[in-house]
RNA sequence: CGGGGCGUAGCGUAGCCCGGUAUCGCGCCUGCUUUGGGAGCAGGAGGUCGCCGGUUCGAAUCCGGCCGCCCCGACCA
C-alpha cells in the first residue's frame, strides 16, 4: 500500500486533487491534441443523465430538438457588433477545403445564435409563427489560452436553447424561466445548490440585452458559472431580419433568448462533492447506482455468491422495470481481485452505494450496505432490497445536496465588512461576499485588477441579505445593488 | 503570449552535475497459493531515454535548435 495509491488532498493543493481525479476515476484524459479532452465512458455516462433530465425539461417546457452546422459563414458572425467583438478571438476558421482556399473562410461555431437566427428568419412571417422554442445538442469550439479537464476546454459539448417571441416580456419570461430550470436541474440532479441573478454590463454575453446566470460555489470556495440564460433582445433580429407581422398588420423584430449549460457541469460536480477519497456521485447522475462486491473463498461460495448477485442485479435493475423504478447495477464478479481492492476501486469512481455478498451473508439472508458519501455500513436483509435500495439513493441525494448547501453558506459572508477586509478574504480563503456596489463599471474593474475577485451576479431576491446594504463596499457612496463578488472559475 | 516546471516501458520515477551494457515501484502476462478494506511467492514480457543536429572512440548524460505537455497569470461556458 504505498503512498502513491492516494489522491493528493483538497487542502494540500485543490487544483492538483481536482486534475488527478478527474483522470484516476477515468472521468476523461488528455488527448493528443492540446486543449482538447477525451471523455471516457464513466464522464460520458454522467453527461448522458445530464442530458436525458435536462432533455425532458426542456420537452416539458414546450421546446423542441434540431440540429444547426457546425461551419458558420464568418460573415455571419461580424453581423452583430458586440458578438462579433466577444467571440472573433476566440474563433477556430477553416481557410481551406478539398485542397482549396475557400472563397468564403468559415468558422466553426463558437456558439450558435447567428447561424440559427439566420434560419429562423426564413422561417418566420407572421406572428402566428411565434413563438419558436428550439433547443440544441451539439460540441462548440474556442479556442480557449488555458484550458482545464471540463471547466473549460476548446471544444465542449453543451446544449444551447434558442426562441424567438413577439414581445420583449415573452422573451424576458422565457429566459427567466430557463434560468429556473437549469437551477431545479442542478439543484435536484447535481445536488449543486446555486445562486440565480443577473449580470453586470462587464459580464453579460456578448450581444445579449440582459444575462442571467447559476452561480455554485466549489469546495475552494471559487465560483462556477454553471449556466447562462441571456434575453438577446432585438439584436440578433437586427442583424439577421428577424421580423414578422405583428396583429395590428405592421413589421416588427422578434425578441430572442439563447441560454446553455455544457460538460462543465461535470466539473462542477466533482468539485463540489468531491473527497479525498474520490468522486462523490449524486445517485441521480451515477451511470452505475450500486454496485454488488460478491466475496468468496472457495469456488462453491464464489457460484452461489455471484449467483445471488446477478440475480438481484436482474431483478432490480431490468429494462423491464419502469425505468423510474429501475436501479443501475453493476456486478463486480472480477476474480482474482480482492474485495478490499475493489472497494477501493469503486469509491474513487463515486459510486453511490455498494452491496456486499458474502457467504456469512447468503446464509442470514442479508447483505452489508455501504454509503459512498457518509461511509456508512449497515446490515441490510436481502428481502428488502427493492424498497431499501431506492430509500438510501433518495436519502443520499437529499444529503449531498443539504451538504452543499450548508457549505455554500458556512462560506458566505454576509455581514458589512471593509473593502480591506474583503481584499484579506479573497487573498485568503475565498468566499461569496454580499455587498454593496455603487454600479460604477469602473469600480468593479478596480476591485478585479485588485483582488481578482468580481460581481458573479446580483442576486434574485430570495438569495438577498434581510437587511439590504445601503453603500458601496469600495466607494462608500450609495450601495444601487447588492450584488455577490468571488473569484471565479 | 509572459513566468515556472517537466519530457526515460501503460503510469510514476532514479540515473544527468562528473559521458562507458537502462534503475526502482505500480501496472501487465503465466503458474500456484489467496479473497469480509489496496494479497503473497516464483517466473516473464515490455524502451527510437520527446525530436533534429553537433562534440566524442562512445551521448539519457555535454552543447545548439526545435516540439510537446502541465502549472501560475492576462481572456473565457
């Protein structure tokens, strides 16, 4: 057992630990290109709960599938000034094709709001024709300077929502709606409490009228932006013609919103339920739920072990089984590896809960639970499985998120403090600081260039402080927000 | 792009200063014994020492150039 069987800790160097686990679980690996990550199956099974629950959501709230290229006319995206200006930097162009320059370069889509707003312009005559609720899988590419293991890769994979409406209030309940969802999903899949609000005129999409976002505190205590949900306006309407005739018979520009959540969230994840020992999956997103260590010494007890263990497997995990009834299983009947070493194995991959079967075991009916998250072992009969299993997922579910939760405020300031003990916090340990801002875009660059901190959101009014702050936190003069500043991913 | 670090077997490394047959651990393969918290013993496979050039009888080692990756910063879902 020697010591490089061991992650390195949280404490001893987060950003070490977060690298390390991500490729020991097998979540994803470099690939040859830099920049560029290969997801691997376990990272992969996580993205694909993401997408079913998000998927349903979306069905739920009335949009529906397409698919838009991935090459983009660079004409295009030079269409609307600001988004133009955000993302030309950051753009992958194709100069040449079939062994020619092309006469026209294209870029690949860093985003995709011109090319599908172009289309919808085609689409779209009159007013009947809105709403357009579309939403789309699909990988984007920028070309990151630095990069990190899904926080932030040159190409990622992500969903990206786009609808057009007749009016700016429909477009305004649209966007706030999804921000909605995405908070629900995150809060009730990731078990990853977040903050919902606005952002500044600093950090709003380029293009976008107003962006509002999720932010979730990492067990750093840094911010991730885990979703973004923008009410784009008439902008992109302007630049693509975007119009259709209103009832009153005359022209008018449609309103849009574009909002997206992508593989970062499995970053996400791992940094906020992540420890020492591994990965910490939420049942909800485990690709594997529970996995079933039979143990033996003879090769009698290795058949009727094993033999018990596919037969519950079976059972409770059976396509036929609704699939809300149904638990993914797994069956570790590996031999020649002790069940000590698979343990180990199974808790550095997150999986949520783990069944031993033994031969003291077969004979008192019964099996030893084990929980991922607390470690907990308790003697389970196997006779009630089937309601004890899915018990102890939704508990644990529940916990992880009441963990989160708990620490996303253990680490929240929200006492007045001076801007000098701010600057001490984020040298230090880092926090979500509630103040006061003055809405001066200066002040905030100051403090960034300062601290390196800046406004994550201004906070919708649940997540307010009772007692609204009345001066800016750095000027002194009247606080016209209360807004959340922390460093960022 | 600036700063730092690193390229030696699948992974992690020693050797480099002071040139002379490639080190160790993990993993992998075979066999036997094991299996309720990272198994033991025995045998075995696996290498263009990142690339190109130079110095030398001889280069992983010295010199020059290049490439790549990771980390820290400026930019970002």
């Amino acid at each position: 057992m020697s010591d490089d069987k061991k992650l390195t800790t949280r404490a001893a160097d987060f950003s070490a630990w977060y690298n390390e686990l991500v490729l020991r679980a097998e979540l994803a690996d470099y690939s040859p290109v830099r920049g560029c990550m290969v997801i691997r199956p376990l990272g992969y099974g996580v993205w694909e709960r993401m997408q079913r629950a998000l998927d349903d959501m979306f069905k739920a709230t009335g949009h529906v599938n397409a698919y838009f290229p991935l090459f983009i006319p660079e004409s295009f995206l030079s269409k609307e000034a600001e988004h133009v200006e955000g993302f030309a930097p950051e753009c992958a162009v194709v100069t040449h094709g079939g062994g020619k320059a092309l006469e026209e370069r294209l870029v690949v889509r860093p985003t995709s709001e011109t090319i599908i707003y172009s289309m919808f312009a085609k689409w779209v005559q009159s007013y009947r024709d809105l709403p357009l609720l579309y939403n789309q899988w699909a990988n984007v590419v920028r070309w990151e300077m630095r990069t990190r293991l899904f926080l932030r890769t040159m190409e990622f994979l992500w969903q990206e929502g786009h609808t057009a409406h007749a009016t700016h209030d429909e477009a305004e309940e649209e966007a706030r709606r999804m921000l909605g969802v995405y908070r629900t999903f995150m809060e009730d899949y990731i078990a990853m409490p977040v903050i919902t609000g606005q952002k500044t005129e600093a950090e709003k999409f380029a293009g976008a009228l107003r962006t509002y976002a999720c932010e979730a505190m990492m067990q750093d205590n840094k911010a991730l932006q885990a979703g973004t949900s923008h009410n784009l306006g008439q902008n992109f309407a302007k630049a693509f013609d975007l119009t259709f005739q209103n009832e009153a018979g005359e022209q008018a520009y449609a309103w849009n919103t574009s909002w997206g959540v992508s593989t970062r969230m499995v970053g996400g994840m791992v940094m906020t339920h992540g420890d020492d020992n591994g990965l910490r999956l939420p049942p909800r997103l485990a690709p594997v739920q529970v996995v079933i260590v039979p143990i033996w010494k003879t090769d009698e007890e290795r058949d009727a072990t094993v033999a018990r263990a596919r037969a519950i497997a079976d059972d409770l995990g059976s396509f036929k089984r609704l699939e809300h009834e149904r638990i993914r299983m797994h069956v570790d009947d590996r031999v020649g590896i002790k069940p000590g070493a698979k343990y180990y194995h199974w808790e550095l991959r997150g999986i949520p809960l783990r069944l031993e079967i033994g031969p003291r075991d077969l004979a008192s009916n019964q099996c030893m639970l084990v929980r991922r998250d607390t470690r907990e072992k308790v003697a389970v009969s196997m006779d009630a499985l089937a309601t004890e299993l899915p018990a102890r997922l939704e508990a644990m579910q529940r916990d992880m998120l009441a963990a989160a939760r708990a620490r996303l405020e253990a680490n929240s300031i929200r006492e007045r403090i001076s801007y000098d003990r701010f600057k001490e916090v984020m040298e230090g340990d880092g926090a979500f600081v509630y103040a006061g801002w003055c809405g001066d875009p200066e002040v905030e660059a100051q403090v960034k260039a300062e601290t390196k901190a800046t406004i994550r959101v201004i906070p919708d009014a649940e997540f307010r402080t009772p007692e609204a702050p009345t001066t800016c936190l750095v000027t002194g003069r009247p606080a016209k927000y209360e807004v959340v500043w922390a460093k960022a991913y």
